[in-house]
C-alpha cells in the first residue's frame, strides 16, 4: 500500500489531461441510498434505460446499481461462476483481494485517484471465476442523484483465467444533479485466455464533470475490448483508460463521442504492448456539435512482433467549438508494427446532396451520415448494446 | 406537349471556371431525350447542375422544371418535385447501408428492396452506399434507388460506361422500366416520364428509344437532331465538325 502522506499530497497533483476540477467545490454523495428491489417500479428507470441498463434485467446475468455513492441494487441470475457484491463487501470475504487493491491504478495518479483513496470509495465488484464463461451480459449502473456532489466509486473487475464476461456499464445523472462530478477508479483484471467486453455509455448533465480513471491487466492470449460512447451534452469529461498487454493478447478500444456546445470532451487511451505478438486497435469517431474535443490515442510497443493500430476521425457539424487529434505511437524494439491515421474536417458536401437527391432533406441526410459515422467505430459492438446505441444516437439531436 | 424542362441561357461555374457558357436546351413531357458531345464539353456539369449539386454554381440563366423556376431550389426540394439522377460518379457513403437509403428515402422502398435481386442487387444491401462497387454495381445500384425514388424527369448520366455485355441487356431494361413506368411490353409508346441521357456509345438507345438529341461542345449545345442520324455522324466523323455543319436539324 502506498504510504498516506504520499496520497495525500496527490490531491493537489492535476490531471495529466482536461481542466482542472477543484473537487472541494463539492460535497460528498451519500453513501446510503434507497435500496431498489425493482428497478422496474424505480423512479430512475428512464436514466437507467438512457444508458443501455435494461430494467427488466432480461437477458442480463446480472444487474448492479449505485446511487450517489452507495450500492441501491444488486442481483444475478447465474448461480455458478460469477460473483457480484460491493467493493466494501468483496473485501471483507475474500482476503485475497488486497493483492488486486490499488495495484493496476496508482493512487497518486492525480488527484482523482487520491480522492478516491483516501474517502476509501466504494464500489462494484464482479469477478468470473476460471473457466466460466457468463453468457449474458452483467450490466451495472451509476447515477448521480444529489446536485452540487461528488460521486467517488473504486471498481473491481476480475475475469480469472480461461474465462470470459461481457459487461455494460452506464452511467448517468439525475436531472437534478447537474452540478456534480463522478470520479470513478476501475481496476480491470484479465486472467490468461479469457475476454472482457466492456462497453460504457455516459449521459450527463451540462455541468457535469467527468474524470474515470480505469487501469486494466491483461495475461496471455486474451482479449479486452473497450467501447466508450457519450452523446449527449457534459460539462467537462476526461478519461484516458490504460490497458497492459501480456504474451499475444489484444486490446481493442472503440470510441464515439459527440461534444455539444459547451461541452468539453478529451477522451482516448493508452495499451501498452508488454508481450510478444500482442495487438492492440484504437478507433475513435468524434463530432463537434460547437463543442471542444480532443481523441488521443498512445500506443506504446515493448517487445517483439506487436501490432497495433490508432485512428481518430472527427467531423465538425458545428463552428465554434475545436477538435484535436493527438495520435502517438511509441516503440522499444525493432520488431513491431504500429500504424495511424487520423481526420479531421467537415462532411463532404457531395454525400449529404447526393443523399438529398434521393428526397432526404438535409437535416435528415446529415443524421443518417453522422450515424453511419459514429456505428463505423464499433468493431463487433455486443448486439445488446446496438439497439440502445441506436436509440442514444436518434436521441442526440444531429440535425438541429 | 408542354415542357417539362426547358433551359435557357445557363451559365455555371465548377471549381471557379466557367464551363457552362449560355446552355439552351428543352425537354418535353414523356420525351427522352439524348445528350452528346466529347469528353470535358460538359455534360456531367449540366446534369449537376439541372439538379443542383452545389459544385456547380450558376451564374447566368433559368432552370424550368414545368414551367416552375427551380433555378434556386435545394436538391432535395428538386427531388421531391420530380427530377432523379443517375450520377456518373457517385460518392461513397461510409457507414450508410444501401438497404437502409432507400427504406429511408422512399415510402415504397421496402417494396422495391424486395425486388433487388432482378437487379442483381440482393446481396447489397448490407453493403456501405457506393463503397468499393463496380462500374456496373454502381450503375445497378443507381437503378434501384431511382425505381424506388420514382421521378417523374430522370437524368441518366452514361448508364452504360463501364458495365459488361452481360449486365448491358439488365441496365438497359431497368432503364427502359423505369422511363415506362414499369409497363415492361417493349412495344408500349405510352412514356410517362420524362429523360435526358447522356450517352457515349448509343447502347442505351437500343432499350429506350430516343426522340431527340443534342451534341454539346464547349459549355454550349451546338446541335440538335433525330439521335440515330447524329449517332451515326459521330460515330463516323467524331465532334470535330458538330456545331459547323448545320445539316442536320430536327
Ligand atoms: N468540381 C469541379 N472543379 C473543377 N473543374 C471541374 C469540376 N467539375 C467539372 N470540372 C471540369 O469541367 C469540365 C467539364 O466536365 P464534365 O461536365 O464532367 O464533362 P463531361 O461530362 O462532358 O465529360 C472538365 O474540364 C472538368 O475537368
Ligand atoms: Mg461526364
């Protein structure tokens, strides 16, 4: 464990990225909210369901929710295998699970992590045990319900070896809570020959401020696949996930985003390809609706026969925001091959009017472009999530 | 027989330059007619034009589409009253499938999507607009959009380039349905809609039956007369004399 002095002397350190938040500004969220039986009968249905959490939990292996800064609802279906409980909770019956604790994320990363530190955040724990394979997605939602707050979670996710689990996570803010800032630390562990799909969808508030911090382990010959969307309108979000590659395993990152008028978005992430023939792709697709954006990608290749590839493409709808693509590629052999490509511009007059042609009018024809733009990010998007992604992207207002 | 376009002295610009230089040109309803001239003269851009792409930026002059002044419409407002266009060369659409345009586009579109594979075009559908299609897929695939489109004025721009013998006898038949309105007996002269085509090799003329052809040169149309008498005197002297002779004339 880190020594206190040390973490305490991070919360004054600023994020590597985005604007600094001064997280004093905010009072703490509770830590005892309403307990949910039904998430069907809840007042946060609709926020849940804005997200891709479903309500009626059918065909989900499992549901986990946190209101503010404490566990409302937790309920699995699978009997064998998969194991879902609160951080606190997981931490009192598994003794083990201090060696997990705190060791893919530093604490003194900045002054997020040290937050969450030292008010020793709660969270969600979710851990496939070796060899099981959880057929249904595990979703788990986090909602911000108290204004002015600040909701702090410490994440645990294990797929042990030969494994593998599919989760969505959505996050999301109450109408009322628009002046609030999520901090949420997650620790992502990937046994040897097993998968992780884990796909998250934000919907915040204007204000709302966004700082995720999310490390993940991955061993030999496994998967990690990473989708990222937000399209709707935050204050100030910024996350760049890292992801540590053993022997011949892959990291896939997809990303889709669209910054409003006065939002301010610096989304993308790291892998670092630790083994040899490990691979790693991060796409990200991005719009500028008159807000600010930033896509960073970093790509750093350690060892021999890795490939990888980056790239970012932005369309800017709206004049009066920005867009930067930061596209980094980094190696320490010889033997590796990393590529990039990135784009930045408008859409291509010809396309909208040749839709046009066709009796689309223009509003119309620049949607359906915009989407079919932002669905070309998702490589193999888990079908659970396609439908509420589509819903999310028809909800966002393209054409106005 | 009224006049379902009629242009008059259009003048336009692409990419800064003027290649339309005072364009005359009438097409009446349920006529077809032709449209040729050498490379560069500036068909495409009148095509382009007549439909309101805004590469093409008109300076001088008037587009009549029955009787109306579209001169300053979108091309989506064109559209909606009636003028579809095959384009030479349409863009990729990333990310748009076909399938998914032409249910958005048109309230027959589920109808006519049952019928792609008379196009050849079932197994398109799921594929990106435009997106790595050959000559021919492309000019397959402009067919279908136009037949579930349904105009009532069509601008087919070389409907036969790049397309092989054996997809000829289909593009030109679906031109021919589309210009009958579906009616498929080849002997029908009841037309319905109205065309302009641009053609290079006169193929097409063997499905639709011409009634009148121009020959443009230089942003300005230099000739007029049966198409088959002016096929014929291109094919044998090129362009090179058009627009000097003045032998024949409609
Ligand atoms: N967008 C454009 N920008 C610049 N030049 C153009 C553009 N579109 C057409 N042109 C030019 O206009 C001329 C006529 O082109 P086009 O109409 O395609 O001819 P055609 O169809 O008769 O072969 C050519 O010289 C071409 O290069
Ligand atoms: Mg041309």
């Amino acid at each position: 464990m880190p020594d206190d002095k040390a973490v305490r002397d991070a919360l004054e350190k600023k994020g590597a990225f985005g604007t600094d938040i001064d997280i004093d500004r905010y009072e703490d969220g509770t830590s005892t909210p309403d307990q949910i039986d039904d998430l069907q009968s809840s007042d946060y249905q609709r926020y849940m369901e804005n997200v891709g959490v479903v309500a009626d939990e059918i065909n989900r292996s499992g549901t986990l929710m946190f209101i503010d800064n404490g566990m409302s609802h937790c309920h699995t279906s699978v009997q064998e295998g998969l194991d879902m409980m609160s951080t606190k909770d997981a931490l009192k019956k598994y003794d083990w699970l201090k060696d997990y604790f705190w060791k893919s994320m530093d604490p003194t990363k900045d002054k997020y992590t040290a937050k969450s530190y030292l008010d020793d955040a709660d969270g969600y724990f979710i851990r496939v045990k070796a060899g099981y394979h959880v057929k249904n997605p595990v979703q788990t939602c986090m909602l911000i319900n108290k204004d002015k707050s600040i909701q702090y979670l410490h994440n645990i996710i294990i797929v042990e070896d030969g494994a593998s689990l599919e989760m969505i996570t959505g996050c999301a803010t109450a109408h009322h809570a628009n002046d609030s800032l999520h901090v949420g630390v997650s620790e992502i562990y990937v046994g040897d020959n097993a998968n992780l799909t884990f796909s998250m969808i934000h919907s915040w508030g204007k204000q709302t401020g966004v700082r995720p911090r999310t490390a993940c382990t991955v061993g030999k010959n496994s998967n990690y696949t990473n989708n990222y969307v937000i399209l709707n309108p935050v204050g100030t979000l910024q996350s760049f996930p890292v992801a540590n590659l053993g022997e011949n395993s892959s990291a896939t990152y997809n990303t889709m985003c669209i910054s409003h008028e006065g939002s301010d978005i610096d989304t993308g992430g790291m892998v670092n390809l630790n083994g040899r023939g490990s691979r790693a792709e991060i796409m990200s697709r991005s719009i500028s609706m008159g807000g600010k954006l930033c896509a960073r990608g970093r790509l750093v290749g350690n060892a021999p026969e890795v490939k990888a590839h980056l790239e970012c493409r932005s369309i800017i709808l709206k004049d009066g925001g920005s867009t930067l693509a930061v596209p980094e590629l980094e190696a320490h052999v010889a033997d590796v091959e990393m590529t990039h490509e990135a784009a930045v511009g408008k859409i291509a007059r010809d396309q909208i009017e040749y839709l046009m042609s066709r009796g689309l009018d223009e509003d119309q024809a620049i949607s359906m472009i915009v989407r079919g733009f932002l669905s070309g990010s998702i490589n193999g998007l888990p079908p659970a999530l396609q439908k509420e992604l589509d819903e999310a992207i028809e909800q966002a207002n393209l054409g106005d | 027989m009224t006049d379902m376009l009629k242009i008059i002295d259009l003048h336009a610009e692409a990419g800064e330059r003027e290649i339309l230089k005072g364009v005359n040109l009438t097409v009446k309803e349920g006529e077809t007619a032709v449209l040729f001239g050498p490379n560069g003269s500036g068909k495409s851009t009148l095509m382009s034009t007549i439909m309101g792409y805004s590469t093409c930026k008109v300076t001088q002059g008037q587009i009549l589409f029955k009787g109306e002044d579209i001169t300053d419409l979108t091309v989506d407002q064109r559209a909606k009253k009636g003028i579809g266009m095959m384009m030479q060369r349409p863009p990729n659409i990333f990310g748009v499938k076909l399938g998914d345009l032409i249910k958005t586009a048109s309230p027959i579109g589920e109808e006519v999507l049952k019928e792609a594979d008379r196009f050849k075009m079932g197994n398109f559908l799921d594929r990106e607009v435009n997106v790595g299609f050959s000559g021919g897929e492309i000019k397959r695939s402009e067919l279908l959009q136009l037949t579930a489109q349904k105009p009532e004025f069509i601008l087919l721009d070389e409907p036969e380039s790049g397309v092989d013998l054996e997809n000829i006898d289909l593009i030109g038949n679906k031109v021919h349905d589309l210009l009958y309105d579906g009616i498929s007996c080849r002997g029908s002269v009841q037309r319905h809609v109205s065309s302009l085509v641009i053609t290079h090799t006169g193929q097409i003329l063997d499905y639709i039956g011409a009634d009148c052809a121009y020959v443009m040169k230089n942003g300005r149309i230099c000739c007029s007369g049966r198409p088959t008498d002016l096929l014929k005197e291109i094919k044998e002297n090129g362009y090179g004399e058009c627009g000097s002779c003045q032998t024949i004339k409609l």
